[in-house]
C-alpha cells in the first residue's frame, strides 16, 4: 500500500468524520491543542457568554500541566477530545509509539469525563492509527470549516470567513494555545454571525447523536 493509499484510504471508506447529515440548525465547535492558561479561560468566557457548547481536543501534555482547566471544562458541559499526548504530525509516529500517547492521553483526560472522539495532530491518520484508534472505542473527527490564518487562531477577519462556509452539520476547527491570543476574539465574533442566522453551537456528540 502506498502512503497516499494508506492515508487516504480510511477517509474514503468513511471512518472519519467531517460534517453530519442532519436538518437541524446546529453545527459543532471544536478547538485543538489546548488547554492554555493564556487562551482557555477566555475561550471559555465566551462560550458561556454565548450559551454555547463545544469539543476540546486536548493534548494530554497539557491537560496533565493543567488540569484545573480541564476540569473546568468539563463542568461547564463542554465535551473532551482525544489529540494524543503532545502537538506532533500523527502519521509519522510509530504504531505502537502512538498508541501509548493515545493510551496515556486518554487516562489523563477521563479523570475528568467520557473521552468519545479522536482527532490526529496535522490532520491526517493511516488506516494502521484508526485501527488503534477504534480498538480504543474512539472515533476520529476531522472538520469542515478550519482556521488556518493567524497560526490556526484567526485573525480580524477569519470570522466573516468561517462563517460563509458554515452550515447546518458542519464541524469547525479552531486552534488554541502559545501564540494564538487570538482565538477568543475569533469565536466572539464567530458565534454572534451564526447565531444571528439561526444555528446553535454544540459538542461534536451532540450533533453526531441529534
């Protein structure tokens, strides 16, 4: 099998999810690489502010430095998510590496709560990670809307950007941490277009169950 093969492959057969199919209006917020002490409280303030709800894929490095954000989180009703153990390309690392970081991870992070979904670090997994990946009971997700400007945060006008292609099941991917003070502003801004257009932000379970 060929590399393109092998990390193409899983996608095409439909073991990754991008968006959902569904008639109600409501898409999920997902935000990778966290938690932070310089983004995450703020990130969090503006959830709230908005009664909105979303994913954090976490890296279990950071959840373990910081696990009163975690937990922070998690009581707010926000989901957690499975981003391996430190912000590294997923399908460069050894099997069995992998699966230790993944198994590491997760013990860190349901101290806390339900770990339901997996999203690799730089996109991509092959058909060997999702293996581990599903023998673990978790499901890899992906996104439909992405931030790339302003180092994945987002700059002035990422917003208005993001919001144009964002529709009813899509998933948004938002990237928190060093150097991407300015996450909070982006979702602000974010969450006010859509739900000036009627959709409602949720975790990835609630959209992929709804």
């Amino acid at each position: 099998m060929t590399p393109i093969v092998d990390a193409v492959g899983p996608i095409l057969r439909g073991r990754v999810l991008f968006a959902v199919p569904t008639r109600a209006p409501r898409f999920a917020v997902t935000l990778d690489d966290g938690p932070d002490p310089a983004t995450t409280p703020a990130v969090l303030d503006v959830l709230a502010r908005h009664g909105a709800r979303a994913t954090f894929f976490l890296l279990g490095e950071r959840a373990a430095a910081h696990p009163d954000l975690v937990a922070r989180i998690a009581a707010e009703g926000h989901e957690l998510g499975n981003h391996t153990w430190r912000d590294e390309p997923t399908w460069r690392l050894p099997v069995d590496e992998f699966a230790a970081k993944l198994a590491d991870t997760r013990r860190v992070l349901e101290e806390h709560g339900l770990v339901r979904w997996f999203r690799p670090g730089s996109g991509w997994p092959t058909a060997r990670h999702l293996d581990v990946t599903e023998a673990a009971g978790l499901r890899c997700a992906l996104g439909s809307a992405v931030a790339i400007s302003g180092a994945g945060a987002g700059t002035a006008g990422t917003a208005r950007s993001l919001d144009a292609v964002i529709a009813r099941g899509g998933v948004l991917v938002l990237h928190e941490g060093p150097g991407r003070a300015a996450v909070p502003a982006t979702l602000d801004a974010l969450l006010a277009r859509t739900a000036a257009r009627g959709l409602d932000a949720v975790t990835l379970s609630t959209l992929a169950d709804g």
